[in-house]
C-alpha cells in the first residue's frame, strides 16, 4: 500500500507541472472543447489542484488513513 501512494503523489505531481508547463496548449484546447476562450490561469490553478492531491495523499498516508 506504500508503494502505491507514493505512485500516486508522484502522479499528481508530474500531472500538476505539466498542467502548469503547459498551460497555454491546454487552456486552448479546453477552450475549443467549451466553446469559449478561457485564460491560462484556468489551466494554473488546475496544476495546483494537482499539485494539493498529492500533498492531501502523502500526508493522510502519514496518519494512517489508506491502512
């Protein structure tokens, strides 16, 4: 079970920076998908959700939640 929350933390974090790196493509392509045009700051703040997940998981393994 230990392997297996540190797979995921470090899923969210690699998931998170590319969020993050590559905003600009991705705040384009949900734009085409909602019809819209939506600002780079949606695709930031969705790396920082991310990037919060892994933290959230790292930290409640700590303290016994996923045993």
């Amino acid at each position: 079970m230990n392997t297996v929350v540190w797979l995921a933390a470090i899923l969210f974090v690699a998931v998170g920076a590319i969020f993050i790196l590559r905003r600009h493509d991705l705040a384009r392509a949900q734009s085409l998908v909602a019809g819209g045009r939506l600002g780079a700051g949606c695709a930031i703040a969705e790396g920082i959700l991310f990037l919060l997940m892994a933290i959230a998981a790292v930290v409640l393994h700590r303290y016994g939640w996923f045993d």
